[in-house]
C-alpha cells in the first residue's frame, strides 16, 4: 500500500509542476500577443509616415523638375545671340 501512496504523490507533483508550466507558458503567451498587437501598431504607423515622405519626395522632385526646367529656359533665353542681354522671354516664362 505505501508503494500505491508513493506513486500517488510523484504523480500527483508531476501534475502540479506540469500546471504551474502551462500556467507560465499561458502567461508568455498572453506577452507576446500584446508585444505583438504593439509591434503591429508601430508597423501601421511607420508605413502611413512612409506613404507621406514619398509623397512629400515627388511633390519636391515636381517642384524641383520645373525650377529646373524655369532655370534652364532662363539661361537659354539670356545666352541668345540678339536677345537684350538679362530680359527673360516671358512668352517661355509664362507657360509655366
């Protein structure tokens, strides 16, 4: 009857240590799903800033494109044999 009783406790111990385990693992568990629910928030937030940037990049490279173009017309116009030396052609100027 004791060896009955013995084997009993260890198995009884063995339940009680798998408990607290999956209590712990439970308890992971739960961590990782709120560190992930941020981490996905950090993502979504990161990504509209990102949309933004590029969208803020091509405006400034459009904008940058026809300063360049403005630039170039400019200079042309001013190297042009028989034009009046530094007037602009508002004609070119103003299809901008």
């Amino acid at each position: 009857m004791t060896k009955t009783y013995d084997d009993i406790e260890a198995v009884t111990r063995l339940l009680e240590g798998k408990e607290k385990d999956i209590e712990l693992t439970a308890r992971i568990g739960k961590e990782l799903l709120s560190h992930n629910g941020k981490l996905e928030n950090t993502i979504a937030t990161l990504e509209t800033e990102l949309r933004s940037c590029q969208d803020k990049i091509t405006q400034l490279s459009h904008e940058l494109l026809k300063k360049n173009e403005l630039l170039q017309i400019l200079t042309n116009d001013i190297d042009e044999p028989g034009s009046e030396a530094g007037t602009p052609n508002w004609r070119a100027i103003s299809a901008f």
